[in-house]
C-alpha cells in the first residue's frame, strides 16, 4: 500500500460518481477511453467469455509501449455501457478492474515541485454540481491517501520555468494564495474581483520582468495588506480599461465550439444564441452581445456569484496559476487564458437564462459542465485559443 500527503479542496472527500444519472455521461463523449497495461492483463485473466469481449471491446494500438482504448459502439458511446448507460466491467466484476482514467476522473492529481495535490475537474457533471452550488467559502487541506500502486500524476508544474529564485516555492504559494483571497473577496462583485486580480497579476509580471524575482515574496505581502485596507478603491480606474469584454472574440469562439460529437453543448450554444438574440450574418451582433451581457448579468446571475468564484478559485487551483501546468506562458498570458474562460461562460450562460427567462441551478451546472468538456479537454481548442 502506498501513502502519500496530498493538499487538495475540502471537497475532494465528498465526491461520487452518479453513473448512469449523469445527463452528460462522460462515457458517452467522443473522447478517447485508455486502457492501462495492468488493467488490460487483469482482464485478460479473466472467464473465457470475458476474455473475449474485452478482445472485441479494447482497441492494442501498440504493444511495446503499451497503448490501448475502448472501441466506440455505433453510436460514438463506450462499448462497454449497458442499454442503460451502466458500465458492465464496474456491474460484473468491480470497481477494480476498470482503467485507471475510469477509476480516477474526474480525480486529478498533480506534481507541484515534488508535492502532490489533487482536485475535481468540473467538466464532470457531478463534480460540478457538488463544488459550484457551495455556497460557502472553499478551503484547502493536506490529507493522507492510500493507494494500491503508485499515484500517477496528470500534469507537472516547474517553477524553474517561470522563476530562477532561491524561494520559487514560497513564491508559487504567496501569489497563488493572494489570487485566491482575491477571488474569495465576497465584499466586492466578481467583475471587480478580476479586474483587481488582473491589477495584481500585472504587477507580479513586472516584477518577473526587472529580474527582482527574490522580492515577489514580499510583494505578494504588501499588496494584500493594500487590499484588505482597500487601498485600491476603484479597479477599473487602476486597470483604464486593459480588461476588456472582446465581443469578436467571443462570436469567434461561439463558432469554433459547435462541434460534432458533443450534443449537450451544442444544445446549449443554440439556445443561447435565440436568448441573446445572434444570427449569422448580423451586423449589430457585436453591440447587442455588450448590451445584452450587462443587462441580463444582473437580471439572471448577480445572485450566482458564488458560482463563478467557486469555478475559478478551482480554476486557480487547478492550473498552477499564475503559472501553468499546460500552456507555460506568462502570468498575464495565464490570466488571460482565466478572463476568456470566464467571458465565455458568463456569455453562455446569459443566453441560456434569456433563453429559458429564468436562472436554474441545474440548468446553469450541466451547461458549465458541458463547456469544460470541450474548452479544458479538446487539444484542437488550443490554436483557437491562441489565436
């Protein structure tokens, strides 16, 4: 048995897999399901009649090294789901002889220097629900896990890519923890919160840049003690503007995200699109995406905001941010990346409530849900996003 320290969200303990309840089952995405070597031989030991449906059902890409997936039925879903939507390895044989992704997500777990931590991924609708309708505070804490083989770590963060100091850890901690009390500040409204964490981010890059990376830790310091003393009264005076709304950008994106193979989203799109009122073709698409945005924010989600700040104090959690577990840009490329994920999901989900002329918890987690599906999981997104 293995045992390893892990920092995670207090969250983390409560989750469960309501498999065939999920509306968005994630076995039913056009996403490729590996299997792992142990878990195919496992398998393989089993009954005859095992043996030789998981022979039908499982994709050997390669041997030396090992790689495999699950084939696709003919309706793009995972073989082995049963007519209703149940997983036939977890209903016939257990939890343990499913892969290590189907045993894990939405369970992440990352390498941060040589420390371990873990959180939800969000694209789960379960997970999603369980972390965005918290309405209190999150929290972090350091847990023992045990585990029958070694943790194996999705994503690894390098602080020497980002900083030569002597204290890059004590630096990662001071301007991530500054981030989160930012976004956690409930005194101000989310779009404040941003504009201050832009502000702060800003800062932290010019300082990286002037080479004075052994003082961030200082810094991160004395502007949280400006914060608390409000000494950065109006953020969109601070920022003149630099965090702006980019409505071509958005109806950009809205394009690029109707894609084959995710029906749930696609749904959604489509709805939002008739509730803010956008056709293709339309000349005043850009001023009434502005307009309708502001408006409806505050009619439908100005009470919600406990869900927007529990989606990206996750987000912050979850990337490494300031720095990057992925990308490795910048710390204003990275908050960046934060603003548009933001931007388009405040868009999304202000169309969805026109649409429906109401706010619904429900409604608002299964379409954050099915956005990350594609946003945080779909590598052709990324040139999009650079772009």
């Amino acid at each position: 048995m293995y045992r390893y320290n892990v920092y995670l969200p207090h969250y983390f303990g409560a989750f469960q897999c309501i498999t065939s309840e999920c509306k968005d089952n994630c076995c039913k995405q056009p996403w490729k399901i590996s299997v792992d070597k142990d878990t195919f031989d496992k398998l393989m030991r089993m009954d005859k009649a095992a043996r030789v449906e998981c022979r039908e059902k499982i994709n050997i890409l390669s041997r030396n090294p090992f790689r495999a997936e699950v084939v696709r039925d003919d309706s793009g879903e995972c073989a082995f789901l049963d007519d209703i939507g149940r997983c036939t390895i977890h209903l016939r044989y257990g939890p343990e002889y499913l892969s290590d992704i189907c045993m894990s997500y939405p369970r992440i777990f990352c390498d941060v220097d040589g420390d371990v931590e873990a959180f939800l991924h969000l694209s789960c609708e379960a997970a999603a629900e369980l972390v965005l309708l918290d309405q209190s505070v999150m929290r972090f804490e350091e847990v023992v896990l045990e585990s029958e083989k070694p943790l194996e770590t999705g994503y690894r963060l390098n602080l020497n890519e980002y900083t030569a100091a002597t204290n890059a850890v004590e630096i990662f901690w001071k301007l991530r923890t500054v981030s989160i009390v930012i976004l956690q500040s409930r005194q101000y409204d989310f779009h404040s919160r941003l504009k201050f964490l832009w502000l702060f981010i800003k800062m932290v890059d010019e300082q990286l840049a002037s080479g004075h990376d052994e003082e961030l830790s200082v810094f991160a310091d004395q502007f949280i003690e400006g914060f608390d003393a409000r000494l950065f009264d109006d953020p969109a005076e601070q920022l003149s503007g630099s965090i702006g709304f980019e409505p071509e950008y958005i109806l950009d994106l809205f394009d690029k995200f109707e894609t084959k193979g995710f029906s749930t989203l696609n749904a959604f799109l489509r709805d939002a699109r008739s509730g803010l009122g956008l056709s293709s073709g339309d000349d005043c698409a850009h001023e009434r995406l502005i307009d309708e945005s502001g408006i409806h924010y505050k009619q439908y989600l100005a009470d919600k905001e406990h869900i927007f700040e529990n989606l990206f104090v996750n987000h912050v959690f979850a990337t490494g941010f300031p720095f990057s577990y992925v990308l490795q840009d910048s710390v204003v490329k990275n908050l960046r990346e934060l603003v548009i994920k933001f931007n388009l999901i405040k868009t999304l989900l202000v169309g969805v409530c026109r649409f429906d002329g109401k706010s619904d918890d429900r409604r608002i987690v299964e379409c954050i849900a099915a956005f990350l599906k594609v946003y945080d999981h779909r590598k052709r997104m990324e040139s999009a996003r650079e772009q």
